[in-house]
C-alpha cells in the first residue's frame, strides 16, 4: 500500500487558518521524516523539516503525533510552517503580492534523514491572503497612499487602518487577512512608497488624518470612529494618531512605543523631535549581531521627555501585545509606561497582553520567527528576538485577541473563513 499524504482545508487555504496534515500507508510504527518549503517572490527558499514515527497502524496525524527533532519537537500541528527557515541568511518571510498565494511544497522521507530518504508522498498546497469575496481597492486620495480591502457583502463594516514599521513602503498582507474577517482595512503608506518621502525625517499628521476622513467618509464603513492596528514604527504612529486626531475609537498597538522614535513629527504648530540614541550602548552578540535594545535613551528624563507623545489627550481604548522578547527595543517598558499615563489623567486603563519568549515581530499566525535582520538604520544585522514556538503561540492567540477586541469596541459580526476556497 502506497503511502499518501492529506491535507484538510484540500489544495488551497487561507494564511492564517490551521492546516491538518495527515499520512497514511505507512508501515507500523515507521520512521519519516516531513518536510515543508516554499519560495517568497523574490525566489528566497523557506525549509523546515521534523521527524516522526507512525502508529501502530501506519498511520502519523500531527495534530496527535509530537515531533522527534528536527526544525522543532513536541506537538506542533502547524509546526512544518512557522519553523520554517531562510536559505538566504537574515531574510524576513514577507507577502509583498497578496493576489498571488504561496505555494507550500509537503514531502513524507522514509527514515529520518531530512535529505537522503526515499520520497514517500508527496502534496502542493496554496496558502492564500485573500479570502473568497474579498474585494482589493487601491487608494490614491490626495496625499493618501494605501489600499482598501473589503469584506465580501454590502457592509457597512467597522474600519481599521493598519501600518507597519521602518521597512517603509506598503504591506498589505495583515490588512487582506482581517478583510476576511468582517472589516474594512486600510493598508497604509506612509514612506517609500510611490510619491511619498523616501525616508522618515520628517513626518506631518495632517497625512494620518487624511487617511482617518477618507475612511471615515466611505460609505461601506461604520461609523462613528474607525480603529487603529500598529506594529513597531506603525504602533508608535497610531499612538500618535489616538492622541492629536479625532473619530479614532479603539487602536491595537503591537511593540509599540511610548514616544517619537523615529522622524520628527510634526502635527499643526506642535513638535515631537524624535527620541536620542546612544550607540556606544550597541551590544554585539558572538555571532557578530548588534542588539540595540539600550540604544534608544529613556523618555522619561531630560529633554528627550520632549518626545514623549502626549498620551493623556486621547479618548480611545487601547489593547496593548507585547513580546517580552522583544529586542527592537524596550515594548513592556513602554506599554507600562502609556498605562500609567493614561491612567494618571483618569483614562481608560489598556489592557495589556505579554506573551513571554515572544520577540518584536509578531506577525498573523504561521508566520515563521525573524529574529535577526538587516535595517537600514544600522550597518550590520539586528537582534530582534524571540524563541519560534513560544513566538509561534503567541501569534495565534495575539491574532485572535485582535479580532475580539476590535469586533467589541467597534461593531460587526465575527466571521470565520471557509474552510475552502
């Protein structure tokens, strides 16, 4: 009896939606090893691979079977996934095209030598960014730069802008991912991108502001206020957004910061310089990395209070996921730090959520880890943290948390993807 391998969603599926991979056919308690790659855009080959040994009937179910070794251990169902590894050293796992889907290549080995064993089965299987009905509106409005997902339906549906951090340019992978799930999202540019600034010297509100009206004037989107959805830089702009702009009901803020890190901001006649470093606190690791997670001076002392972002003129409610392995620099330091303060003007307090062993790029699930990468800001690599299982986990819950809160604080009926496309 040949040995096969099953997939459940079959043949395609969303990015974020749990995969069942099961074999069949094997011999009783057979040693196999599974292996899992694919190939970014831009041809950058992603591998994981983990050994197992079937059941007494031949059977293997990684959703009840734990892994022996390899690229992880333990019960990891999605682990073939987020495990995966750059061949090319240092390269972040990104999805630049979200029409197009990734293409995830399974193989079952006999034995457990990842490259010499005799290829057992075999399966191709598409891993989507648009679910089906999801409508893609690019959005040049004004100064505006960015892209409008919709949900299948007439809607109207809450509203969400969503950014990223000092990688520039325009990624709309999140934003795609959450249409799926009842809201309208704003992918949005804010440098390296088209006809914006190449770089962040200097970055004006009135743009973010733009942004908040045109969404807030569209008429597939709820009213009265719109939510905020951040990462790193990103976070660190929505808490900008919350506190100067108007009509911005709730905003999830992940590894964010308390102050200006970045750029000067400018907002009317106000000024946030942005926060001072000191590279004489760079740490470089054996392996030759710099960790930078001392570099950036405290906000709370001297003039770099300047840059502290004047948390305790917002009305919106914020939900706060930390990585408390976050090495980009010092989030739960800072998430603290936007509770106090808000709190000590009588606000909302956030809620607060730290995942441990999680580093500063918590992405949608299954994503794998980038715990070291190349940024412009600093000539050699960067330490950005984390442990892949723990980071793993953290991914999926954050992913979930998002959705409740955001569906609580700004309307809509929670949906789910189908299981097939």
């Amino acid at each position: 009896m040949a040995a096969t391998l099953s997939l459940e969603p079959a043949g395609r599926s969303c990015w974020d939606e749990p995969l069942s991979i099961a074999v069949r056919g094997l011999a009783p308690e057979q040693p196999v090893t599974l292996r899992a790659a694919l190939r970014d855009e831009r041809g950058a080959l992603f591998r994981a691979h983990a050994r197992y040994r079937a059941d007494a009937h031949g059977q293997l179910d990684l959703a009840r079977a734990p892994a022996l070794g390899g690229s992880f251990a333990g019960l990891e169902p999605m682990g073939l996934l987020w495990a995966m590894e750059p061949e090319r050293p240092l390269w972040r796992l990104l999805k630049r095209d979200v029409r197009t889907p990734f293409v995830v290549e399974l193989e079952v080995l006999d034995g457990h030598e990842p490259d010499g064993g005799r290829l057992l089965a075999r399966a191709v299987h598409e891993r989507h960014f648009m679910a089906p009905g999801v409508r893609r509106v690019p959005v040049r409005e004004g100064r505006v730069r960015a892209t409008l997902f919709l949900p299948p339906g007439n809607g109207p549906f809450p509203g969400i802008i969503d950014m990223f951090g000092l990688g520039g340019g325009l990624l709309e992978y999140r934003a795609s991912l959450l249409a799926g799930k009842g809201f309208a999202v704003l992918a949005l540019a804010y440098y390296s991108y088209d006809d914006l600034p190449k770089d962040i010297d200097t970055l004006r509100l009135e743009y973010f502001e733009e942004a908040v009206d045109y969404l807030l004037r569209h008429p597939q989107v709820k009213g009265p206020g719109i939510g905020l959805l951040g990462i790193s830089k990103g976070a660190e702009l929505c808490l900008s957004m919350a506190s100067f702009l108007k009509g911005i009901t709730a905003a999830v803020l992940i590894n964010g910061s308390v102050a200006n890190v970045a750029g000067t901001l400018y907002y009317k006649d106000e000024i946030l310089p942005p926060l001072g470093r000191n590279l004489d606190l760079i740490r470089m690791t054996k392996d030759g990395l710099v960790d930078t997670l001392d570099v950036l001076n405290s906000p709370l002392e001297g003039p770099d209070q300047q840059s502290i972002i004047p948390v305790e003129r917002s009305n919106t409610t914020f939900l706060l996921l930390v990585g408390q392995d976050d090495h980009g620099w010092k989030s739960e330091f800072y998430a603290n730090e936007i509770s106090k303060r808000l709190q000590a003007c009588g606000k909302e307090k956030p809620q607060i959520i730290c995942y441990p062993k999680a580093g500063h790029y918590i992405e949608p699930p299954y994503f794998p880890l980038c715990k070291t990468s190349q940024i412009k800001a600093y000539s050699v690599p960067v330490v950005f943290g984390g442990e892949p299982s723990p980071h793993a986990m953290a991914q999926v819950d954050a992913w979930q948390k998002l959705q409740t809160f955001f569906h609580n604080h700004l309307g809509g009926e929670v949906r789910t993807i189908p299981a097939k496309l």
